[in-house]
C-alpha cells in the first residue's frame, strides 16, 4: 500500500512503524509541520500495561524506550502541608522529544519517509494519491476541521486552565499537590521523567485565573507567581518554561472516525485529560488497534470500519473515566475542606475505576489509615 500520515507524531510515526515492519514493501511518508528537535512539554507517562502492548508490537523501540525510564509505583497527594502516599500502581515516564526521538531513529531504520516542516495545504490531492491517509496532527487537527461533514466531531472546551512547565526539582512519584492563596485554588501534576528534570502541569479554575490576573501578566510575571505558589514544593527550584503558556483542556470526540481511505488517530481523534492518563498512551495504543485491523482485514474500508468498531468502545470508557476525573479537577475547591488522608482517598477513586478493594489489595495500609481517620472523625 501507499500509506501517507499527517503528524509526526507518537501515534502517526508508530502507526508507521508496525505497517512498515509488517511489509517492507509499504510505501510510507510521514509529513510533519515542525522540525525533528521541536517539541512542546515535557514529560509524558506509560503504565505497567501499556509498556507490555508496546513490546508485544515492536521489541526494538520497547527497549530503547524503556532504557532511560524513570519508574515509580506512588502517587503522593500533597495537601495541607501533609504529603500522602499511596503504592502499588505501576508508572514509568520519559521525555516527549527523547521519545519522538527514539521512534524518528526507528521510522529511518526501517525506510519510512520523514520530512519535516511540511505543511500540508492541499489535503485532498494527498488523500487522492494514496491508499491511505491517516491524519494523526494533533488536538487541533486541520485534516479534522476540513473534513468536519465527514467526521462530525464534538468539540468541548473545558473551563479550568493549565500550563505545562518542567522543574529540575525532582518528583519521585505521580504527585498531586493543592495549594491555596488569596486568589483561590491551584493543583499541580508532577513527576520526573529523567535522572534531572520533572514535568510540574499547573491547572486552576476560572474564578482562581481572574481572581490572580494572569491574563495581565507577561510569561516571567506568570512563573514567578506559580513558583512562589509552590515555592516548598519546588524547594526554590525555578519553573522552566518551553512555549508555556495557559490552555484550555479540549474534550474531542468525533461521530466517525473515518471515510472513504481516510482515519483520525491520536489526538485528532479523541482526547482525555490528562489528570488520568496521558494522550501519548492512547495515541501509540491507537496505532497498535489501527495496525491489527490491517493485519485483519484484507483491503482499507474493512480495516477501517473495524478500528471504530472494535477500539471505540475502549475509548469511550475511557474518555468517560477521564471526565469524571477532569470535572473532579474543575470542582477542586470543593474538596479542600477535606482532611489529607480524605482528599487523597478521593483522589484515588475519583475516575470510577479504582474503588476501596482495588485500594486495599494495592496498599493495605494506605486503606488502614483512611479507615482508622474516619472513625477517629465519627467519635468527634
């Protein structure tokens, strides 16, 4: 097959790798609107079981990937001044441009196309020259938008804002940490994804945003008001700042997820917030699901039609688990009455999918303490 792929990143390169590893006869060109060293964040995050899938589907870039990881089984909530650890979950996280890195290196080796800052004006033309146009260009996809009759896509933006930063203040463990001031309440999402650096996302609701004066504050203004914020968190660490700047989280679905020769992957697609999981997870879990349609089916349209049917299901639990836990998030100041050990235990159960048993079977101690703190507050 041709097979030409908008978006350079995770979910289109790895898309690109199995296809081409599969049949080295596929002809296939990835564009990508940035350069090979542009990227934007810092971190990102894999589970336990999403490190497997990626072995099962291609052991070369599973172990260049899994070489440099930082791995951890806590997540601590800080609140309070109190920081609560619960153990027994399994995260690793890496750099995003070590990552795009890694999968760059692996596209070359096995002969697909890069070509870097390439726009892509003439989508059509594209889709006409090929047997199959996968549009994996992100959250603000153009293939999307010009094809909006085809996919019908549900476009939500969230009230919260968040800004994603790095530190070199180091966070052994998924941390969750809640500080208030004057201006109301802000969460922050940290973890290291290397041996010196950590990803540290700030979100707030609306009311905090305004009450601060963000949207007076230049980028300097800005960090240095988190940084003061968070300051024993980061324990005088600066925030560092890569094209930084406050965003509102986009909820994405789309009615159909394909037509004709043509499919939306990664983020494109669907989106889920990133307070339970990482859209790099779901992009290169899409592209294994999309991959194994192909090795299904023997020509496009069935492959197609079978990605939505089979993988829609997953994604909508999960986008669904996702919102429980964003609108936890965007009620944060709701919680913050509540004890450490509380808010942690709320936390942990917030998206519907962990529930006290799962709690206890991963650390019984943890569920010890809660318990032993409710009783003690009915006695009161």
């Amino acid at each position: 097959m041709k097979i030409n792929i908008i978006g350079g990143g995770p979910a289109g390169m790895y898309f690109a790798i199995l296809m081409k590893k599969a049949d080295a006869d596929h002809q296939i060109t990835v564009y990508e609107r940035n350069g090979p060293d542009d990227t934007f964040g810092w971190g990102v995050v894999f589970s336990g079981k999403t490190l497997a899938n990626l072995r099962a589907a291609d052991e070369e870039s599973h172990a260049e990937i899994t070489k440099s990881f930082a791995a951890w089984d806590n997540v601590d909530v800080v609140h309070r001044g109190a920081k609560i650890s619960i153990h027994g979950n399994s995260f690793s996280g890496i750099a995003r441009l070590q990552l795009l890195k890694i999968l760059q290196r692996r596209c070359e080796q096995l002969g697909i196309e890069l070509l870097f800052r390439n726009e892509i004006a003439a989508l059509e033309s594209l889709r006409a020259d090929c047997d199959l146009l996968v549009a994996a260009d992100g959250v603000n996809s153009t293939a999307r938008k010009q094809y909006a009759g085809e996919f019908r896509p549900s476009l939500d933006v969230r009230p919260n804002r968040y800004i994603w930063y790095g530190t070199n203040q180091l966070f052994h463990g998924l941390t969750l940490t809640f500080r208030e001031n004057e201006a109301g309440v802000f969460a922050a999402h940290s973890y290291k994804f290397n041996q010196t650096t950590s990803t540290f996302i700030i979100e707030c609701d609306p009311q905090t945003w305004e009450s601060a004066g963000f949207a007076a504050m230049n980028d300097d203004d800005t960090r240095l008001y988190l940084e003061n914020v968070f300051a024993e968190d980061l324990s005088d660490q600066p925030l560092l700042s890569n094209n930084s700047k406050w965003l509102n989280f986009l909820l994405v679905k789309n009615a159909n997820w394909s037509f004709e020769n043509m499919v939306l992957l990664g983020d494109a697609l669907h989106t889920a917030h990133f307070s339970i999981g990482s859209g790099t997870k779901l992009a290169l879990e899409d592209a294994i699901a999309l991959f194994d349609c192909f090795r299904k089916k023997e020509s496009v349209r069935p492959a197609l039609e079978e990605f939505e049917t089979s993988r829609k299901p997953v994604i909508e639990a999960y986008q669904a688990a996702a919102q429980d836990s964003m609108r936890w998030f965007e009620n944060a100041r709701e919680y913050m009455h509540l004890s450490p050990i509380a808010l942690a235990y709320s936390l942990m159960t917030r998206s519907g999918r962990v529930d006290q048993e799962d709690l206890k079977r991963r650390d019984p101690e943890f569920i010890a303490r809660y318990e032993a703190g409710k009783a003690e507050g009915s006695r009161q």
